[in-house]
C-alpha cells in the first residue's frame, strides 16, 4: 500500500459569513445545497426555510421557491408583495409543492410593514412637536396683546382693576411695574373688557364719554370790565410796535451779507474775550436774583435772606437796601421807562417764597406798595410789560396773574399749567407772553384775546427759564433735563435743542438789542454763551464756586449779571 492509499479525503464545510445577515447566509447556504443533490442552479440567494423541505417534488419547486425568496428582498411596498405572490403562485405547480414557500414568505415582514411601523413612530413625535410648537405661538401671541393693551399707570387703579377680576392685588416682593405687567397678562387671556364686564360695561362707555366731553369743553372765567379794558389798550399798544420790529427786518435784510458776517465776527471776538469785571458778596444768604435797569446803571439784586439791594453799575456799590419780605425773594424786576432821580413812583417789584409781592420806589427803603392775593402760595418771578403798566407774576398755584398799575388791580388770573409756574417773559412788541412750569410745558398766551396760541412741549424736566427773542418769533426755554430748546413761533415747534449743561438750567437770556446770542447758567457752576442761527458756544464763564441761580444781559449788551448760591454776584464784560 502506498502512502497515497493512506490519504483520505475530507469534505471541508464552506465558509459561513457571520454578521447581521447569518440567519439569511446560511438559509443562502443550504438552498444552494439541495440545487446542488438535483442538479438544478443554485440561486442567488434564499430568504425562506422551506425550500430543503420539501419532499419529492423535484429541483423546479425548489428553485421556484429559492427564487421567490429571493424576490423578497427587493419589495418595498405592497403592491410589489401582491405582484411577487402572484408570480410564486400562478405558475400552474400544485398547490402543494407551493406551500412552503408561500408560508416562509408570509412569515418574512414586508418593507412597507416595516416603514409604516417607522412613520407611525415618527408621527407621535412629529405630534408632540406640533403641540410645541403651537403652545410657543400662542404664548408669543399672547405677549404681544399683552404688550398692546392699555393699562393706566396709575397703581392705585391697577390694584382696583385686580380686585374686580378677583385677583391679589399684590405678591410678595412685586413692584408696581410688576403689577401692571401681571395686570396686561390677565386682560390679555381674559380680554380687554374683562374689568368692564365686572362693572357694567355701560356705565363705563357712559363715564368716558361724559370725561371725554369734559376734557374737549372750552371753559373761561368771567372777566371783570378792567379785562376788557386791558386788553384793548394792549392792541393799541401792541400793533404798532409789532409793525415797527417788521420794517427793522426788512432794513436789516438789505444790509449786504459781507457787512453782517464782518458784525458777526466782530461781536463774537468781543464775547470770546469776556472776562469777570467785579465779584461782589451780595449778601449773607444765596442770591436769587438779578436785573439791570433800561439805562444799564444799576442793579438790582435779591437773596434768600428776604433783602433786595440796588447796585450801580460797573463799580457795584451799594445804593439802597430794600427791607419789607419776611421770606427769601425768588424774583425781581426794574420798570422800564422809570429814572433814578423820579420819587413815590413805582420803580421796582420782587417777590417772595411767602406769595408777597412789593412795589418800590427809587430812595426809599420801604416799599410803596404791596399786592395780595398769591399767598401762601410762592411767587418765583416777577416782569414788567415793556409799556411799564402792566406788572405779570408767576405763582405755584399753577397759574400766572396780570396786575394793572394803572387801575391798581389784577385783570387776569390765568391758569392752564398742571404744576407750579416757575417763569415768564413778555415779547418785545408787549402782546404775547410765555410761561414755563414745572411740569416740563411752555404756554404762549395773546394778552389781547387771553387764548393759549402754543403749547411748548418736548423737554423731560421742569422749565426754570424762558426768553422771547427780539424778533418776536424765537422763544428758548432751559429745563431740568439739562437742554435749551428754540422754538419758533410761526412753526409752531421746536427748531433747535442745545445740549448745553452737565446740570439743570436754572435761566436763559437773549440779548436784547438784535438776539445775535444767548446766554445759559446752570446748577453745574457755569454760565455759557451761545452765538444766534448756529448755536455753538462762543465763551464759557467760570468763577462762581457754586450753583448759578439767574443770569440777566444789560440793555447796552456790554454787562453781563451772574448769581450764585456762593452769595455773590459777578459781573463780566469784554477786556478792554
């Protein structure tokens, strides 16, 4: 026996490809083996058990049945399984010799089985996302009806509104902005006229209109005959006047343009080099106030010590000490018109924290004579009319008043200011005038029919000062917020907004000859002074150690009067 006698031959089994398709390889596997006993081809590939099963049928129903799991694989939807079914089964071969294959291919999931179990899966989360989804949008719709609802500030109105929707009027630790947002919240869930429908929505329509009635009725006070009077001789006076400043800007408009520019710059070099001529301690107390008279030799001054002096100007030496107010003196005024050698004749007025307002006379200490009727309300200014008859004081009783000299009576008690009025000042031509009050408005009034022709609204503070320009047309107003706003009476707005302090203004004065610049002075210590049409700062003066109070411009343009929270007056003048 040779050694190749010795040798046997073992059948190896085949490869078997492990992985996630084991059960198919080795189904694969075993129908390629019973081909391979019948002799018919193997298939390419098997998904059903049943085909090595099958008995006595012959290798046609086995390949029938391999081909017909192979076919599985490719169907993806079940028209194509139907199809496929159909195919297996429609051939002619007994039902018998089908069965197996048949069951294994009912056995297998489709792929639309298996994909409809995928979309129902992701439509339960698609679901939950959608309500997400619309939950968010109804929650931003309903933030912006809360954003769009009135709701009155007020927050003694807002905790009645929360009471009347059965709500607490208050959480712990919520403010009132909290408050309000809390009450936008509920009316925008519950509706705007959720409040309404707690109270009766018709006696609520009724009360608006019977306020909006109230609000929109025009109301006057009856007049004495002396209004009537007064204002008849304020037109007399007023409109030719009025003509007079209109035929002075038609001479100045003829003026070439290159003999204005050469004033300009002139008088600007004059304001660049102004310089302090004389500081003076007024008295023991702040002074208040300042006021040159019509011929610029004196000065009137006025201190919180109740004590208004009379100075000469430019040596500032004391002429008369004025005594008579129990309280410190906010505002005072010269007559114009009125000389210093004129006596028992009404030359001066100032008035007091304690609503007294006295007239004086040149050389005498005493006042002449005394108007009632503000107290105890304050009286912070006081200006005579440019004709002299006419004397207008600005009170904190929220209105301002006219006196007639003349008459010795009060013509016109004018309100139309929610708060205290701080300030006034009458245009050149004596028939308009301007207030300023605290609650941050300016009024212009015609004196000649008594009606409000401008509301001054835009700053954000109190008005503390106001000057009509020579032109008869431009008003500036200095407020708490810091800002000098021109305003322009034909435009009926505003046409310039200087930011000109780091402080409150406290008052402003144009310069009375031709308006060609305008000086501020503010609580931050400074005085600034402002060119005309550009409004850019020509010259600013330092040298009071505290608050400016009031600032005033002598006739002849060539002083200029500073007070101070510092007790002194200064006074400032271009170095020669």
């Amino acid at each position: 026996m040779s050694d190749d006698e010795d040798i046997q031959y073992i059948k190896r089994q085949r490869t078997l490809h492990y992985g996630s398709l084991e059960e198919t390889e080795r189904k694969r596997q075993n129908a390629a083996a019973a081909s391979a006993t019948t002799g018919a081809p193997a298939p390419a590939s098997s998904s059903g058990s049943g085909a090595g099963r099958e008995g006595g049928g012959g290798g046609a129903t086995t390949a029938a049945a391999g081909n017909t799991g192979g076919q599985l694989e490719d169907i993806d939807s079940d028209e194509d399984y139907e199809e496929a079914s159909k195919k297996a089964t429609g051939s002619g071969k007994p039902a018998g010799k089908t069965a197996g294959s048949a069951k294994a291919a009912a056995a297998l999931p489709t792929a639309a089985t298996l994909a409809n179990k995928i979309d129902d899966d992701y439509f339960d989360l698609e679901a939950e996302m959608e309500r997400d989804k619309v939950a968010l949008l109804e929650e931003f719709e309903r933030k912006k009806r809360a954003r769009q609802i009135n709701v009155s500030t007020d927050d003694a109105e807002i905790k009645n509104n929360l009471r009347q929707l059965n709500e607490p009027i208050c959480f712990f630790g919520e403010g009132p902005a909290e408050r309000r947002r809390r009450l936008k919240e509920l009316l925008a869930n519950l509706g705007e006229n959720a409040i309404n429908r707690g109270r009766g929505a018709e006696d609520v329509e009724e009360r608006k209109v019977q306020s909006r009635d109230q609000e929109q009725a025009t109301w006057y006070h009856e007049g004495p005959d002396t209004l009537r009077i007064a204002r008849l001789w304020l037109a007399d006076y007023s409109l030719p006047r009025a003509k007079d400043r209109l035929e002075r800007a038609r001479q100045a408009l003829e003026v070439p343009s290159a003999a204005r520019a050469g004033r300009m710059v002139e008088m600007q070099k004059k304001l660049q080099s102004l310089a302090p001529l004389c500081s003076q301690v007024g008295d023991t107390r702040p002074v208040s106030s300042a006021a040159f008279s019509a011929d610029s030799s004196l000065l009137l001054t006025a201190s919180w010590s109740g004590l208004c002096k009379l100075w000469s100007v430019p040596d500032c030496e004391l002429k008369q000490t004025l005594r008579g107010h129990a309280s410190y003196v906010g505002g005072v005024a010269l007559r114009p018109g009125v000389h210093a050698d004129e006596e028992n004749v009404v030359a001066m007025a100032s008035g007091g924290h304690d609503g007294a307002v006295k007239l004086w006379g040149f050389n005498n200490e005493e006042s002449i004579a005394d108007i009632t009727g503000h107290m105890p309300h304050r009286v912070s200014k006081v200006a005579f009319h440019p004709s002299g008859r006419f004397l207008a004081t600005a009170c904190y009783d929220s209105s301002w008043r006219l006196w007639d000299l003349e008459q010795k009576t009060e013509v016109l008690h004018q309100e139309g200011h929610a708060k205290p009025v701080h300030c006034l000042s009458y245009q050149s031509d004596g028939s308009v005038l301007c207030t300023g009050g605290l609650d941050a408005f300016g009024r212009v009034w015609d004196l000649r029919t008594g009606r409000c022709i401008m509301f001054l609204e835009g700053h954000l503070g109190a008005v503390f000062g106001v000057d009509f320009s020579p032109n008869g047309f431009h008003i500036a107003t200095g407020s708490q917020d810091n800002t000098c706003k021109i305003w322009d009476l034909r435009r009926r707005q505003p046409v310039y907004t200087i930011p000109a302090h780091t402080n409150l203004i406290s008052d402003v004065k144009y310069q009375q000859e031709c308006g060609s610049f305008l000086v501020t002075c503010s609580y931050d210590s400074t005085t600034k002074i402002w060119s005309n049409k550009t409004w850019q700062p020509l010259k600013t003066l330092q040298g009071h150690d505290n608050k400016v109070i009031s600032v005033d411009i002598s006739p002849n343009a060539q002083y200029i009067a500073t007070t101070s929270f510092d007790r002194t007056f200064k006074l400032w003048s271009p170095d020669s």
